[in-house]
C-alpha cells in the first residue's frame, strides 16, 4: 500500500480544513490524495466574513442561551432561525446545546477551544507565507460594536473568559469607534476593539493558494464524491468514490456539515448540525472600513474584503438539503444599512448560503478515532477558518506520530 515507503493518505473534502491538513501532511513526507466532490473551497470556506477571531475561545452556548434563543424563535428578523417544522429533528442537538451552556461547562469548553485557536493567527500567516500568498491575511484587529452599555453588558462573560485567556481588549466610547471607523452610524455607542486579530481579505483565494502549493509540491488533487470509507479487520483500507477506489493507510475527514454522514455507516453517531449562514458581497458600497466590523446586537460581521464589503452572518438552522432563504439576506441587508447610514445599497443583489458545520459543545471532532489510520478533523463550527490553521498542523502531527503537548480527549468522537 506504500508508495516508495511513503504513508498513503487521502484527506477527504477540500475546505480550507481539508486543504490545510493535506498541505501539512504532504510537508511531513506523506503521499497524499485530496479529494472533492466539487472545486475545493466552494463548501463553507467560500463565504465566510474571513474574520481570523484567535480570541474567542467562548462556546455559542452561553449561560441564558436558553431564554435568548426562546426569545429569538418568536421574532422573523432574529439573527437565530428554527423554522417550527425542522425543531422535533433539531431537539436532540439543542438539548445538548443547553446542557453546553452550565457555567462550568463554560469554563472547561473555553479551555479546550484556547487550546486550538491560540496562535492561529500566527500559523495563517506562516502557512500562507509558505504558500505564496502572505498578502490574504491582514491584522488590522476587529472592532465590535453595541447600541449602549446595557448591550454590551450581556456579554460581560463572554469578554472576561476572553482577556483571562489573554486577548487584548480595549473598550472603546462612541469618540474612539469613529476614530477607527468613521462610517459607523449613531446606533452604536460603544464598543470593544481587539487589536491583535485579523482576517482573510478572501478566503476562496486562501483556500486556492494553498492547494495551488500542494499541487506545486506533489499533491494529488482528486474530483469524487466519496461514498464509503472501507475498512477491515477495525482498520482503514481504501476510500470508495463514486469513480474510483483510493487505498490508504491514513483517511483524513474533513468533509464539513457532510462528515456525520459519511462515517454513520461505520458506527460512528456524531450530532453534527448544519448552521446555515448567509453573505451579501457589496462590490461599491460606497463607505471604507479597515478591519471587520461587528454589529455584537445582530450578530453581523460586515469585512473589508478584496472584492467589497462582504456582509456575513445569521443561524437558520434546517439541515443540508433545503433551499436557501432570501429573507435570510434581506434581513443582513438592513444591518448595513444600521451600520453603515451613508452606504450605497445596490437593488440588484444576490447572496450565498454556507453550512457551519456544528456540534453542540462548539469543539471540532479532533484527532485519531476507534478504527486504525481513521482520522478526524470537522466540525469547526463558526470559527474553521479560524483554526484551520491550528488543527490541521495537529492533525498531520498526530497521523505523523510527532510528540505534541495539545490534549486531543476533549476533541474525540467518543465524546457523545
Ligand atoms: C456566513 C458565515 C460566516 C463565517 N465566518 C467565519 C469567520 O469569520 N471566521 C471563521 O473562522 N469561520 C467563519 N465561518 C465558519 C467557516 O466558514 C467554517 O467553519 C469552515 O469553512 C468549515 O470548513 P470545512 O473545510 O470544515 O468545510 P467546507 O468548507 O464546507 O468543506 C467541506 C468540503 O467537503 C466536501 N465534501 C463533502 N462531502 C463530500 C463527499 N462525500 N465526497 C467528496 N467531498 C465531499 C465539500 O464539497 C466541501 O468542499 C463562517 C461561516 C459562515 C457560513
């Protein structure tokens, strides 16, 4: 099964988790096959807002997440969406959310996710260094921005757990947002600045320039829809693709929102969720911004990106096959129009959909599984840009049996 003595991997779905850890496996000497239904890229990592947020190492599901998203379900502009008849399918996973949200579920959650997303930035702009592309990652820091004192005061926790985990933070009155953004409107009057993160001006083309370097290295890049991983006697033999089989000794999944599915036949019962998210991409909006800007109230990033403003957000949750919402986009619209009074809105605009792929504690499924050379790396929830860089470094590491002092338990399968 080796080739030339080097271990055969397939790395399995080509976001930029996928693209990442093929990358990092192939600089450790291994013969790797990445492949991709579709063009790598044009999963989640097509859309997202590009924010590289290493800092926030606090899990979605916060105390009082209960009563917030009760309160959401009733409003149609909410940032949150259950449609009523997708909730009976979505209940096992929300309770498992909630019971995420304990204080002191908190705590331990917000330990393991530092554990991952410390000195992402870091590792984004070493990789995309080495890639040829160190221009796609800017560090500008992100500014996020509430209506009032009270507002902000809700996420008290949230900021606290942050700084103990040593993010910088500046709190900023309404004087000190205009100095770094002079475009934000009157609605918002303070806010916080964390200067040390940064973002991805595009990261389609991030996800590109680091499989145009895998190819330039001698990675193989396959087009296939995967349909079974093969294994006996408890151990990985081969992926199946629709085209054709690809032995292996090591399979890699970094299939998004579609990871679930593909490793249920094998007994494996992970309640991974889609969160649908949404973009609007304003080529001429007419205002300029520095850095990503966030509206914290509705959970809005508005991104400075290569090709215009790139408006971002939203939970609609409804599983992978139902059709995207345009209502969803029209309420992202309106928050720039709240950001941004002086922008420019185009009447002729079309949006794009993405699958966050989530678990309800917020951690990605991380590191080795129950059969021999299987190995996980999905489920980066709304921060896989984020710590795509870390995780697939670990990952190549752990398939590569390097010594690494990041505990990967929290991380395992076996967690549900
Ligand atoms: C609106 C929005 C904003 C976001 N903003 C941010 C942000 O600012 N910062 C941040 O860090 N994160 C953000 N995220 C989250 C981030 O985009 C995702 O976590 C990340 O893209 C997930 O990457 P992935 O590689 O795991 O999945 P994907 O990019 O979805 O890749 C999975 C790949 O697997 C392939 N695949 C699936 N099944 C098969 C199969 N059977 N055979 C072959 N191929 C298969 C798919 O074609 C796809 O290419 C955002 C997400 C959204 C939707």
């Amino acid at each position: 099964m080796k080739s030339e003595g080097r271990e055969k991997a397939v790395v399995i779905g080509g976001g930029i988790v996928g693209v990442s850890t093929a990358w990092h496996l192939l600089r450790r000497g291994a013969d790797v096959t990445l492949i991709d239904r579709d063009e790598p890229g044009r999963g989640c990592s097509f859309g997202n807002a590009g924010a590289v947020s290493f800092g926030s190492v606090t899990p979605l599901a916060m105390p009082g997440v209960l009563r917030d998203g009760l309160r959401m379900l009733f409003d149609p502009a909410a940032p949150l969406r259950i449609p009523l008849h997708y909730l009976p399918k979505a209940a096992p996973w929300l309770r498992r959310f909630v019971r995420a949200s304990r204080p002191e579920e908190v705590k331990r959650l917000a330990g393991a996710l530092s554990s991952v997303l410390g000195h992402a930035m870091e590792r984004h702009v070493d990789l995309m260094g080495q890639v040829g592309a160190p221009e796609l990652i800017q560090r500008r820091g992100q500014l996020h921005l509430y209506p009032d004192e009270a507002s902000l005061g809700k996420d008290k926790m949230s900021w606290a757990l942050r700084a103990e985990h040593g993010l910088r933070i500046e709190r900023l009155k309404r004087g000190d947002i205009l100095a770094l953004e002079p475009e934000i409107g009157a609605d918002y009057s303070v806010g916080i600045f964390t200067p040390d993160q940064g973002m991805s001006i595009n990261p389609y083309r991030q996800v590109a320039a680091i499989v145009a370097d895998f190819a330039r290295r001698g990675g193989r890049i396959v087009r296939d829809r995967v349909a079974a991983i093969e294994v006996a006697d408890q151990r990985v033999r081969a992926v199946r693709g629709e085209i054709a089989s690809y032995d292996c000794d090591h399979a890699v999944v970094c299939a998004g929102a579609w990871s679930a599915q593909l490793l249920a036949p094998l007994g494996y019962d992970i309640p991974l969720e889609s969160q649908r998210g949404y973009h609007v991409m304003i080529a001429s909006p007419g205002v300029q911004i520095s850095r990503p800007v966030i509206a914290a109230d509705r959970k809005v990033f508005l991104s400075p990106m290569e090709e215009g403003l790139r408006v971002a957000g939203t939970v609609e949750f409804g599983g992978l096959e139902r059709k995207p919402s345009r209502r969803r986009a029209e309420f992202l619209m309106q928050d720039v129009a709240r950001v941004f009074p002086r922008a420019q809105l185009p009447n002729d605009w079309s949006f794009w959909m993405g699958h966050r792929p989530c678990l309800p504690d917020s951690l990605p499924v991380l590191g080795p599984s129950r059969h021999q050379g299987l190995w996980f790396n999905f489920g980066h929830g709304h921060l896989g840009l984020t710590m795509s860089a870390t995780t697939s470094e670990m990952l190549a590491r752990a398939v590569c049996g390097e010594p690494s002092n990041v505990d990967l338990a929290p991380f395992s399968a076996d967690r549900f």
